[in-house]
C-alpha cells in the first residue's frame, strides 16, 4: 500500500475512533483494546517525518478521543495509556467539544 493509502487509513481510523468514543454511554468497551492497539501500531508504521507533519492535528483529534475515553475507563487504564503514547504535543484538548473554530480550507 502506497504512503498516501496508509496514511488516509490511518486517519479515517482515528477520526472513527473519536467518534465512536464521543458518545460515552454507547460505547462498547470490548472494542477499545484491539482498536487503540491498532492505531497504535498503524501510528508506528509511519515514516518519522510524515508523523511529524501530521502530530499537531493527530494530538487534537486523539485529545478530544483521550477525553472520552478518560471518562469512560480511568485515567490510568492501558488503553489511555497507548492513547496518550501518540500524543507528543502540549496544546491537546481537554474535552471532547474542543474543536478548532477554523478548518484549513475556510
């Protein structure tokens, strides 16, 4: 699979991730686990600089999901954890409402 395809998956999974977890009490807890190790290990296949190009949007989308997630399972729970492992950068949203007022292409 070419860059491009894996990153667009690896995106779409995340984003799919967030929403799913956003609504709290429909979540299946059974899901988390496998999902976020497979974000996980699709994050780690990615060249160093297409991650670094990518970190400051991945830290907003998977600090809104992380929020969630807290809410749901404790903030020390393995999946946070792994979560919390993708996010490098300090300006991570604390809530799940959090999202920019502008989109790149507005």
């Amino acid at each position: 699979m070419d860059l491009y395809s894996q990153l667009y998956e690896f995106a779409a999974s995340v984003g799919a991730f967030e929403g799913y977890v956003y609504h709290k009490d429909r979540v299946d807890v059974h899901y988390l686990p496998k999902w976020s190790q497979n974000l996980e290990k699709a994050y780690e296949l990615l060249p160093e600089d297409v991650r670094a190009s990518i970190q400051p949007h991945l830290d907003q989308s998977l600090g809104r999901a992380i929020s969630s997630v807290k809410e749901i399972l404790g903030d020390d729970h393995p999946v946070v954890r792994r979560l919390k492992s993708m996010v490098k950068g300090r300006d991570v949203p604390s809530h799940p409402d959090d999202f920019p007022r502008k989109k790149w292409f507005q």
